[in-house]
C-alpha cells in the first residue's frame, strides 16, 4: 500500500516536498501492446475477407433487390427464366411458361405430376415413361381451345366429342364388344370392309340401317346362308335387271307330277309371289295378289 503524507505548513515558511517513492506509468507497454496491436490486426484482415466473400457470393449468385439469378420475385409470383433442374420435388399451383416459349419438362427416368387433397392424398397422377404414358384418376379428358371436350374417359365409358373419327392403321379398328355410332365411312376412293373373322356380325337399328356406295359395287359374301327378313314391311330390289345366275337347272320330270313344286310370278309393280306349278302357267290364277 502507498502511504500518502501531508504537511502542514504557515505562511511564510518554506519547507521542501519530500520526493515520491514510487511512480505510475498508465498505458500498455511491451508484449501486451504488441499482443494487442496484433489482434486488431487480425480482426481487421477477418472483416477485409468476410466482406470479399460476401461481395463475390452477392456477385456469383447474381443477388438483386428482384431476386436471385433467373429468378424473379414478383407480384404473381416466381419467376424462372432458363433451364432450371431440381433435386427434390416441386410443389406449385401454376406453372406457365413465357408468351413466346414453350414449357419443356425433362427427366432422365420419367416425369412424375400428382394432384393431391387437403388430406394429401394422391387423386390424380400423371407419370411420362420411357416407354408410356400413365394415367390415374377417375376421369381423363381433352378439350379443344374453345373448352369442347373431345375426348373423355371414365370407368363407364370413353366419349370421343370430335365431328370425325378417323383410323388410318392398315388393319383398321378392332372392337372386341358392341360399337354404337350413327355413321360408319370410308375415305375417299377406298374400300369399306365390315368383317368378323370367327364369329357373327349384326346391325341392329330401331328406325333403319342404310349402305350405300355411290360409285362402286357393294358385295356381302358367306359361306353359308344370307338371309333378308322383313316382319312387317316388303323387301325391295330397285334396279334395272335383277339377276340370278346360279340357280340350279330342273329336269323334265313325268306328267302330272306337280305336287309341291311353285312357279314364280311377278306383278306389273315388281311384287313376287308364288303359283302352284301346273302344266300351263297358274299366274293369272292368282292375279288378285297383285291387286
């Protein structure tokens, strides 16, 4: 401890200070102040390169007050201009590209788009393979630019909304069931054909079934019967020659024997009717059908 001493004095007398034992020096001297000089130093050169990278990362990722790189940040939204690839799945309401550009979605495996709820369940999934093309959901549908639906698939059916279908496969269209369509058309200058290979073909229709070719022949062949049946109206052949060129020649037979045997006669309006065969022509005999 430093002792302190006071004198006490009067006017007039002059007595000497005694001399100070000991003296401070305030401040940092030595090893200290080199120390101390050699931090703020470092400090210093820390700062210089944490600004430098700050400034070089602002500069390599193209930060701005609008965003970052190609990406804007707007009013609507996000804003992505280039080729972008991403690591993990993509969630967004909307995704549209530029007025002048279309959108490209590529992947080395398969692009994957799913629909989910508010529970997170998938409802809808649309998966683009190497190889094809999944759908899941419960309905598919394609509209034109003007919202026509044209065509619609569900677990019911699948309704094509366009005014033509057209298939141009050399084989042509298979059906394995029934098919309901009010026109069934080939192209210009080509064929027709309505075949069933192994089994039965029918057309049914409540007011008519109309075939018509207008600048060829029509020909219906069968190895078995062919048959036109009419229940309650007549069955009309309008052409100018009606031929059967295949009927079976009969042999003159005895005298007399003409049970069960008809000849054909035929009406000034082209009806036909049957006539019990006789020696002579029975056709006048039953002239009152043709009235």
């Amino acid at each position: 401890m430093v002792r302190e001493q006071y004198t006490t004095t009067t006017p007039g007398t002059c007595l000497e200070r005694p001399k100070n034992e000991y003296v401070y020096k305030i401040g940092i001297y030595g090893w200290r102040k080199r120390c101390l000089y050699l931090f703020v130093l470092l400090l210093l050169i820390i700062l210089v390169v944490n600004f430098s990278l700050t400034i070089w990362i602002l500069k390599v990722m193209w930060f701005s007050p609008t965003g970052m790189g190609h990406l804007r940040v707007t009013k609507e939204g996000l804003r992505l201009e280039g080729e972008s690839e991403f690591l993990f799945p993509l969630y967004a309401k909307e995704i549209h590209s530029r007025v002048d550009s279309s959108l490209l979605l590529q992947s080395t495996h398969n692009v994957t788009v799913n629909a989910r709820n508010s529970n997170g369940e998938v409802t809808g999934r649309l998966n683009v393979g190497p190889k094809m093309v999944e759908f899941h959901g419960q309905q598919f549908q394609i509209n034109s630019k003007d919202g026509k639906p044209l065509f619609t698939v569900d677990e019911n059916e699948v309704v094509i909304g366009t005014d033509k279908l057209r298939v141009t496969g050399p084989e042509g269209a298979l059906f394995e069931h029934s098919v309901e369509t009010p026109l069934v058309k080939a192209e210009a200058f080509k064929q027709l054909r309505l075949e069933s290979p192994t089994r039965s073909l029918s057309m049914d229709a409540p007011r008519g079934i109309n075939i018509k070719a207008q600048a060829g022949n029509i020909e219906a062949l069968s190895q078995m019967d062919i048959k036109l049946h009419s229940s309650d109206g007549v069955l009309l052949l309008d052409a100018e020659t009606v031929r059967l060129p295949k009927l079976p020649e009969g042999t003159r037979g005895g005298s007399g024997i003409s049970q069960g045997l008809y000849e054909i006669c035929v009406c000034p309006d082209g009806k036909l009717y049957l006539s019990v065969a006789g020696v002579g022509s029975t056709c006048q005999e039953y002239s009152r059908v043709c009235q």
